[in-house]
C-alpha cells in the first residue's frame, strides 16, 4: 500500500454510480455504441478512457514518483499505453512492460502503442527485465480486460506476481487481470487498491472475488449518453442504501399490531444463542411483537436478556402447533439442528400458510429432503452462505464460488421464493433477476450474524414490506449496522455489537 496520501475521488461515490451490472458482452455492445452516438473512432474512445484512468491516477497519488505499466495486447493494454504517453508527456518517469510481442499487436491497440513511444514512455518486452518497485510507485495494470474468461498466459502470470509482491499501490484498468467480469470468479488476479472502470459497471467487481481485489472503484463514465444504454440487459442491479425501500414513518397514533408478530423458532440442545439473537435482531429491526418456540432450558436465559420477548418452550412439533395461529410471519433454522425435534418443528412450520424466513439448520434439513421435499414457494425467503447453498443444490462449494450468480438462478428456480446468497457482494435471487448489495466487511465472518440477518427480514416482512423489498433491506441494514459497529475495528467484532445499530439504521 502506498505510503504518500491518496485524495478523495469524487466519481466513487457509490450515489454518482449507475445501478445496473453488465456482462462482458453487454460491455462489448455498449462500447460499440458509445462510438456511434458520438461520432467518434473506437481508438478516441480509447483516448477518453486512458485520460480517466491517468486523471484518477494523479487525483488518488497525487505525490507519485514513477509509474509502470503492464499491458497486454488487447484493449486493455492499449488504455494502459494510452494512461503510460500522458504520463511520459508530463514528465513523469513511466516504464511499459509489454507482455504481448509488438508485432502481435492490433488494431487501436497498436496505435496506443505508437503513442506511448512518440511521447517518449520506455517500452519493456522482456519481462526478465522487471524492474523493483517501491512505494513511491504507482503500478498500472492493463493486463487483461473484460474478456478474460479462460486461463492465464505464463507471462500474464509472471506479471501478476510480480505486481502482488510489490509494495506499490496498484491501480487497474477496468478491472483486475485475471478476475473474470461475468461471475466475480478469480484464480489468480491482480490485487489492486483502485479500479477505474469505464461505461457501465461489471458484474464481477461486485461479488465474489471481486470486491476484495478490486479496491476502490471509480467509475468513468466517458460522456456516454443515456440512450445507449436502452435494451441492453445487465446481469443484475446494484442497491444500496440510496435506492432501496425504506420503511414509512409512524403515524403518530401507532400501536404495536400494526408492525407484525414475528415468531422465531430454533434453539436445540446447546444451540439459544442463535434463536436469541434472531429473536432480538427481529426486535430491533421494529417488528411489534416477538415470539420465540425453542428448547426449555432456553426460556430463562432469553427473558433474563430481553423480557419484551415472549418465550415458549416446546419439546414437539405437536407443542409448536398452537403458536403457529397468531404470528404474521415465521422465521426458524437458529440453532434447530438437524435432530427429529429440529425435523418435527420445521415440518410444523413448514404447513402453516405463512411467509417464511429460512436460515441455518432449517437449509439443511431442507436440503437433505426429508421434510417439505420437492417443495417451491413464493412467500419464503433462504438464506444460505456458499456451504448452505452446495447442499441445497447438491454440489461442492467450489461450484458455488465459482459462478455465484448462477448458483442464486438454480437456488430460486428450485425453491422459488426470493434466495439470498450470502457472502462478499451478497446477491439476491428473484424471478425476475438478481440483485447485488455489497455492504459489510470482513469483521463479520463470526458466529451468529445470519441469526440477526434472518431476524431482520422477518421483522420486515412482519411491518407489510413484501419478501423482495424486505430482502434487499435487511441485508443492508445488517451489512451497514456491521460497518459502523467496525469503526473501531474489525477483528473481534460480535454479532451482538450490532443491534444498537439496527436500530438506528431501520429508521
């Protein structure tokens, strides 16, 4: 990381980003488009993205010494000479490292290549050559763009790593060599602390891998007008906190009915923690009434921590029966387990003509097939992270990481219902897309966060938003409550450090 200050960048706010997610051929189609509402040649096109790239590199290390670049011999790599001639014609020490031979190069590539060299960048095509880098430079990397899909030259390899070992701040052009712009899926890729991407937003920056090796994204959008993007359809919608439904203020005459009764079930043997926090999550998130079914043992503890709960103990699906009248909605998988008790309550559950929250042992035992078998329904929501999502489809986890989006496609149109895909880049799954919600970080990878996250979405579900809206929401509610628990750190971060912050954020 770079040792001399960055300055803020105003285009990566996430309000001045558009909100829709394309795939690499979308882009391709966009780009072709650009060209011919503006009357410009692809290679002007080219220029304007060099110059943004080149623009946010200063605004960002506005300090920096040197600069190298790594090009490939695609578009990509003709920005990355592009962004090395204005360099060179500033006067700033830049070194190009051509991983692609000159004579194979291009088209407008190779005339981004002629740039550079007229405006005096020393071009590199031996990479046994590589030159140490320190922190006083900024590496470029215009490898590979977004239609990389298959797998890594060993020079882009050598590149790679060379980058990764450095201890220079990265900045890459569109996004991250090796990370694949459809799926978010990465082998190998460049860590980069700045992405500037142009035109419209790739899928693969915003889940999976992407997020982490992307950095900061800047967005560029090159005077594209409005009008090109019509009827070219993206892969999913990006939401966050400004543009998702919110709930209505109160009246000032409100009562507690109003705002649903939301009943939690989970808790085996050994297991309270999680129904509670579920419970208390569903509290927090202002849902009028809370019920919780679990084990007895665990009724003490719960009214000892939040009185305003009302705690049953059942021993039976049988038991459970009477409790499934009143609430509007039902959220169970906490700490069930996958015992008969577990079984017989989620079979219980599973009857009751309610909307539903699924989560936890609730997947599992769905996914083992014994109860609610070949069901589909519209008014559940699941929940599962990448273990709980290989089991519903009955793959291993590697499938599931490596094309998330299609794996939240099969998860819905197996179930139907609304399916959150749980992870970096959370993606909700609907039958009529996907949506993305990158929100949280990496302190809430500890036990007991998706308790609060399916607490959440039923509390919403319970205060008459509809099992989509209530979706997206939560899961920025609870990614955000998770960012400002973390101020102070991220490392020992509880799920219960949330909750004042659920809170506040709900309003």
């Amino acid at each position: 990381m770079s040792n001399f200050q960055a300055s803020t960048i105003v285009e990566s706010r996430v309000t001045h980003q558009p909100q829709l997610l394309y795939s690499a051929s979308a882009m391709g189609e966009l780009d072709r488009r650009v060209a011919v509402a503006q009357h410009i040649s692809s290679l002007t096109l080219m220029k304007r993205a060099g110059r943004a790239a080149f623009d946010a590199l200063l605004r960002r290390w506005p300090k920096v010494q040197r600069v190298q670049v790594f090009c490939g011999g695609g578009n990509n790599g003709g920005d990355g000479y592009i962004v090395a001639g204005l360099c060179a014609g500033r006067q700033l020490p830049v070194t190009v490292y051509s991983c692609v031979a000159v004579e194979h190069l291009k088209g407008d590539a190779l005339e981004a290549y002629h740039f550079a060299k007229r405006e005096g960048a020393r071009i590199v095509t031996e990479l046994k050559s590589l030159e140490a880098i320190d922190e006083h430079t900024v590496c470029v990397d215009a490898l590979l763009g977004t239609g990389f899909h298959g797998t890594l030259r060993r020079s882009s390899v050598a590149a790679i790593v060379h980058i990764n070992n450095s201890a220079a701040p990265v900045m890459a052009i569109d996004l991250p060599s090796g990370l694949n712009a459809d799926t978010g899926h990465a082998a190998q890729a460049v860590q980069a602390d700045m992405t500037v991407t142009f035109i419209g937003r790739k899928f693969g920056l915003h889940t999976g891998r992407g997020p982490a090796l992307a950095g900061e994204v800047v967005f560029a959008g090159l005077d594209a007008p409005q009008s090109v993007y019509t009827d070219v359809m993206p892969l999913a919608k990006a939401y966050g906190g400004h543009n998702i439904e919110r709930l209505p203020a109160r009246s000032a005459d409100s009562y507690k009915n109003q705002f649903g009764r939301v009943l939690v079930v989970g808790g085996d043997h050994g297991f309270g923690g999680a129904v509670l926090m579920a419970a208390e999550a569903a509290a927090r998130a202002g849902a009028g009434l809370i019920e919780l079914a679990s084990r007895p043992e665990h009724v003490p503890a719960a009214l000892m921590r939040r009185p305003e709960i009302m705690a049953h103990a059942v021993i039976s699906g049988q038991e459970l029966e009477p409790l499934l009248q009143g609430p509007d909605v039902i959220a169970v998988g906490p700490g069930l387990g996958s015992a008969p008790w577990g079984e017989q309550l989620l079979a219980r559950v599973g009857r009751a003509a309610l909307p539903l929250v699924m989560d936890a042992d609730a997947l599992n035992i769905l996914a083992a097939g014994r109860v609610l078998a070949g069901v589909r329904r519209s008014d559940w929501v699941l929940t599962p992270h990448v273990g709980e999502a290989a089991r519903l489809l009955a793959c291993d986890t590697a499938a599931i990481s490596h094309d998330r989006r299609a794996a939240a496609q099969a998860m819905q149109q197996k179930y139907g219902g609304v399916v959150i895909l749980k992870g970096a880049g959370t993606l909700i799954a609907h039958e009529d897309g996907i949506d993305v919600i990158n929100c949280g970080n990496p302190g809430m990878a500890s036990g007991g966060m998706g308790d609060l996250l399916t607490g959440i979405i039923a509390a919403l579900i319970g205060q008459k938003m509809d099992i989509l809206a209530a979706a997206r929401l939560a899961v920025w509610l609870h990614g955000e409550a998770g960012n400002r628990a973390a101020v102070d750190g991220q490392r020992g971060l509880l799920a219960s450090d949330l909750l004042p912050w659920i809170r506040r954020l709900v309003d």
